[in-house]
C-alpha cells in the first residue's frame, strides 16, 4: 500500500476514534458504503484502498466535524 495513503487512513482512524465516529454515520457523510468505509478504515483488502475512496471518506469525516463545531458555536451564543 502507498505510505501516503496510509498514513492519511491512520489520521482519519485517530479521528474517528477521538470523536467516537461510527461508521454508517462516516459512510452517509462520505457518500461511500458502509462497507467500503469499513475496509477501508481497516486496510485488510487493497481494492478498496483507493485515492477516491481515502478522498471521501476524509470529505465526510470534514463535513461531520464541521456540523459538530457549528452546533457548538450555536448553543455558546
């Protein structure tokens, strides 16, 4: 596997773990099946590491971090 895109998979694992992220909520977010998110969180099968998959997922867990800071902002106001 590439170590570019491993170390990116390992970086959205951390996040995924810090923020308790599951993954059907990562695969809505991402627009990517909740198996393909799975496997491509656990590295086991390299057809689905793809730079398109790994460019998605990261998209998504974005978006839901972004989500999550704006309802923080919103109830400090």
């Amino acid at each position: 596997m590439d170590s570019t895109l491993e170390k990116r998979i390992e970086k959205l694992r951390k996040l995924k773990d810090e923020f308790n992220l599951d993954q059907k909520t990562i695969a809505k977010y991402a627009d990517r099946g909740r198996t393909t998110v799975a496997l491509v969180m656990a590295g086991t099968d390299d057809r689905y590491l793809t730079e398109g998959n790994v460019d998605a997922i990261e998209k998504g867990i974005e978006k839901i971090l972004d989500e999550y800071r704006q309802k923080l902002c919103g109830k400090q106001s």
